[in-house]
C-alpha cells in the first residue's frame, strides 16, 4: 500500500487548489522529433535509493524500487535561473523525474507544476522496477559538465512488467559546449508501452491518471507538454526526442529544429531584403 505517498499527494492537491492563478504553458506536441535512438546507449551507474516512499529498498544495490529517490547528488556544475533559481544538486526519483531542494515519492501525477519541489520531468508516472522483467534507473556523469538519467525498460505499478518504458533525461551546465540544434536539457524516449500505474486508477497500464511530461517550479507554474495527462502519452512521445534552453526569463522554452531554424533566418533575411528595397525605391 501507498499511504505515505496518497498523503503527500492530497497535500499536493490542496496546494493546486489553493493556487488558482498558477502560470502553466503548454508545449506543443508538434514541438517534439522523431528519434529512433537514445541519445545514448551508455547508461552509466545503477541509482540507488537514499529514500522515498512504498517499498524503496533503501541502499539495495540491484536499485530495485517503487517510490524511491536518490540525493542529493552534485550535477557537478550549476543550472543557472531555472524559474530564477540556481542548483547544484538533483535528487533522482523513480517516478520518471528529478528535483531540486528534495527528494518526490509522489506518483499519481497532478502535471508537473503540482510537483512540491521545482521538477524536470520526462515522464512523471508510478514507476516501479521490482518486476522480474523490469529494468532499473541508471545515471551517467562521465561527461564534464553533463548528466544523464536513463530509466531502462522500467515497469509500472504494481510490481508489473508485461509493459515496458525507457526514456532518458539529458541536463549540461554552463560549460558544456551545444552543438547545433541541441540545447541544455534534452528529453528522448524509446519504446513507450504504459502510461499509468495501478493505484493511480489504471488498468494493464492505462486510464486512470496518465503521465505527465514537463517542468515545474514547485508553486505550481510549469510548463507541459500538450498531451501530458491524458489519455495516448505514452503513443505521442514514443521514439520521439526534444531539447530546451533556458531563457533569460528562467523558462524552458524548446529549441527549434536545424531546418526551422534554418527556414526561420531565410524568412528574416528575405524580409530584410524586402525592406531595403522599399527604403531605396
């Protein structure tokens, strides 16, 4: 049973009711690429937990857990204005997700902005990784300047793993280089089979309250993909990717791709054209 975290979860609730004016944007599903890869397949070390709710098998080394989270861990660099704040340890959660300030055994989702520590969220569902067929949460640090969480053919609530999920979290510092078209957080998804946990009132891994995927600043402003909590999420993000930098604002906002990119400054530079050709006639 998960009566520590079905307590939490009501406080969560209380907390989204009682801020009405809350900011969430929507990212659009049309925002997200085809990705038949990772980024990549080198996954790192098994996370274990320091903590967390319903059987979170605290310090086992397999990482077999539901509910469990892990930190805090140092990024090994500082994200910078994440809705204005600056982070140099995340705390990993089984759950589909990282934090900051604090680890979350929450696992029925309320959309990230209903998180109660500011989240990164690839895909915030009740993950649970002690099924036979269940794989478990990985980090790799062995890039400077970059972290990467990889939860690897992971099973759902209650101890299933007749459907499996793998999606992967990419975080870079300040001192990472970007190539072009990428940004400082990525988010990649392989094969996406479930979307929803038992107790979150689904069934062979769907109804009830799907994931949500996005960012939250712990007060309940977020930003969210289109598609988060409700119903077919998993189908939308299956093999896709996206990236996002943070604007001056302290806002993820997705990066566009090359060739829109590219579309975009050949629109630019044909109304610069435009112009200059009214000023000289």
């Amino acid at each position: 049973m998960k009566l520590v975290s079905k307590a939490g979860l009501a406080i969560a609730a209380v907390l989204v009711a009682g801020h009405a004016a809350a900011a969430v944007t929507t990212i659009s599903d049309a925002s997200l690429v085809n990705s038949p890869n990772l980024y990549t397949n080198d996954f790192g070390a098994v996370v274990v937990t320091t903590g967390g709710g319903n059987g979170a098998n605290v310090g086992n080394v397999s990482g077999r857990n539901d509910d469990g989270f892990s930190g805090p861990i140092n990024l090994g660099f500082t994200l910078n204005n994440f809705f204005g704040h600056d982070y140099n340890q995340f705390y990993i959660n089984n759950n589909g997700n990282i934090t900051f300030n604090g680890g979350l055994a929450a696992y029925t989702p309320e959309g990230p902005q209903g998180a109660t520590q500011p989240v990164i969220a690839p895909f915030f569902a009740d993950v649970d990784t002690r099924g036979a067929a269940s794989g478990v949460v990985h980090l790799n640090t062995s890039n400077a300047n970059e972290v990467i969480v990889t939860w690897d053919h992971v099973g759902y609530y209650n101890g299933h793993s007749d459907k499996l999920d793998t999606f992967q979290l990419v975080l870079r510092g300040p001192g990472y280089s970007v190539p072009a078209g990428e940004g400082q957080i990525g988010f990649f998804w392989g094969t996406m089979q479930w979307e929803t946990g038992d107790a979150s009132n689904g069934a062979n891994g769907f109804g009830g309250h799907p994931a949500a995927v996005g960012f939250g600043d712990g007060v309940n402003n977020g930003f969210v993909l289109e598609s988060s909590l409700h119903n077919g999420v998993s189908g939308v993000v299956d093999h896709k990717s996206i990236w996002f930098n943070i604007n001056d604002a302290g806002n993820p906002t997705p990066v566009p791709e090359p060739e829109t990119y590219a579309l975009m400054l050949a629109g630019l530079a044909a109304l610069g054209f435009v112009a200059r050709r009214r000023k000289s006639s």
